[in-house]
C-alpha cells in the first residue's frame, strides 16, 4: 500500500471499508479496535483525506434505489480531452470521471434525484461538448460493493440481496446526502448530521441502520481513493453477452477474485454491443491481466468477446447526488 507504513493506518484503511460502527462514538469503537485513541483515528482520517488517500468516510448508495444514476461516455478527440473533461466535471451530479484507453475515451456516472435529472444533465453535457453521449443504464446488479482488500490477496464477497426500496421513509434522502459527502471527522458526527438535519441522533442511527439492513446502503465506512494508494492499474471489462446468458455469467463474474464491480447494463445498438461490465483493481498490468484472464476461463465466459479499458486517469471521485442542495426530504 504506496505510502502507507504505518501498521494502524493500514488496518484502518483496509478493515474499515464496510460495517462502519453506527453509535454515538464510532471512532472510539475503531480506536478501540485498533490499540490506539479516538483523538488519534480521528486525525489519522483527516490526514489521509488531505493527502488525498480516501474520499471520506461515508456511505455509498444502491443505484436507483432512493435516487437514479447512469454511466455514460464520449469519444472526445484528443485535443479536446481536457475540455471536454471540464465540462463533463462542472456538471454537480457527475461523481466519477474517467479518461479510458479506448475510442470512447471519456466514461462518467452521473447521478442525480431520479431520471429526469439525468437526462437533463447528459443533454447539457452533450450540447456544450458538441459530441454524443452515450447512455449506459444499469440493468441489473451483481456486485457493487466498491471496496476491496488493500492487503495485496484477491478476494470475492457474496453476492448481496437485492435492495428492498420498501425500506425508504421520508427523510432519508436527506440522510442519504449526508452520507454520500461523508461523515464529519469528529467525535460525534453522526449528532452533528442529525443536529443539520433537525432530528435527534437516536432517531438518525436508526434509520442509518434501516437503510443498511435493506441495502439502500450498499457499504458504509471508509472511501478510498486506489490509485492513490499504490492500485494504479485498473479496468473496466466489457463484455459481449445475450442477456440471458448473464443470468449465469454476472453471479459468477461477481464471485471471482480481483473483480471489484461487476453489472449488466444497456447497449447501445449500433454503436456499443456490450452488456456485462466488471472492474478489476491492481497494483499492475500484468496483474489485472492475469485476473482478467482467470475471469475469461470461467465456463460461464467462455469464448465471449470482451475488451479491458484501462484507466489512465481521475478527473473526478466525489460521493453520489441523492437530494438537491437544501433538499430536506
């Protein structure tokens, strides 16, 4: 883990991803757990956040549960890469951008409120960068969990239950926001939300708890930034699959290890044939290689056409848009 010695900042970045403590105090619940003091958690994450090694402590979101997203992409001409960035990363609801070794070279995922919102934001981004957009909506899930294991071994997770939107009470997009910007890196943070919130800490711990129990909340704790800590070599593998071979192919794709994501999507008839997609993080590329291979040997993948886009590039990493700014339900 580039730049990362120190044996307490590395459990603290890698066992804390998920399953982060709701309760008054959650980082003495981690001090506790990792031999040292609150104050010291505490500074140690303000310091990774200023160095640029996590987001935040935060949450991240079930798609198109309590708000909507899409990935998207645009072939930009070399000479127009940086531009087009730009415009691609004004846009509020735009919480990843990357530049991707492929003719569509430019691939974001916006998000926003609900759909409208969307197509909204990828028709201004389309008008201001004179070029197609491609809209990319999720089909069906199999892995987006986001976090994987800083400690050098490939690993899978199970496959989750699908989220169970019947979970959603007023409010919680609010709550929901909160989490995407990420927690305040101080005793309390979960009375300072909810003092921002006009509710009480207990009542805002139990929906927090609510929403992770029915996977609106796909993980809670710390964002961290891969490339920044030494994963520079990072994929997203498209492949060329009818839909009801992914039925098989997607649960099993999830369940390999050195795949971080892994979901159907929409293709774009004509222009873009590829419906299953899966991200493998490595430190290299002979690495990811070798983790895409072990993919494509599945009996579930055999033979499918697929293509590794590398990222060469962040323009952007930010929590999701789930509520409009001064949205309070």
């Amino acid at each position: 883990m580039d730049g990362v010695s120190d044996p307490i900042d590395r459990a603290l970045l890698n066992d804390w991803q998920r399953d982060f403590p709701v309760t008054s105090r959650p980082f003495a619940v981690l001090a506790g757990a990792l031999g040292t003091t609150e104050a010291d958690v505490i500074a140690r994450l303000r310091r990774k956040a200023e160095a640029g090694q996590i987001t935040r402590v935060g949450a991240t979101c079930s798609p198109n549960t309590i708000s909507a997203s899409t990935l998207a992409a645009i072939a930009a001409p070399d000479h127009r890469i940086e531009e087009v960035a730009a415009i691609i990363g004004a846009e509020p609801g735009v919480n990843h951008s990357y530049l991707r070794e492929n003719e569509w070279n430019l691939w974001f995922v916006a998000t926003g409120p609900d759909r409208a919102h969307i197509d909204a934001a990828l028709a201004r981004i389309a008008r201001k960068a004179r070029l197609r957009v491609l809209d990319l909506p999720l089909v069906r899930p199999f892995n987006l969990d986001l976090g994987f294991s800083l400690r050098g071994a490939a690993q899978s997770r199970p496959v989750l239950p699908p989220p169970d939107a019947s979970a959603i009470a007023p409010g919680d997009r609010a709550i929901m926001q909160a989490l995407m910007q990420g927690l305040p890196l101080e005793e309390t943070p979960y009375g300072t939300i909810a003092h921002r919130l006009g509710r009480s800490e207990p009542e805002l711990m139990a929906r927090i708890r609510r929403l992770s129990d029915a996977h609106i909340i796909s993980r809670l704790g710390v964002i961290v930034r891969h490339r920044a800590l030494g994963w520079r070599s990072n994929a997203m593998v498209v492949w060329d699959l009818p839909h009801d071979a992914i039925t098989k192919a997607g649960p099993a794709l999830a369940a390999q290890p050195g795949v971080t994501l892994c979901y159907e999507r929409r293709p774009v008839e004509g222009i873009w044939p590829y419906r299953l997609y899966s991200m493998i993080h490595a430190r290299s590329r002979a690495d990811a290689l070798a983790a895409l291979e072990a993919a494509a040997a599945r009996p579930e993948l055999a033979g499918a056409p697929h293509l590794a886009l590398f990222s060469n590039r962040c323009f952007k990493q930010t929590g999701a848009l789930v509520a409009e700014e001064r949205t309070s339900a």
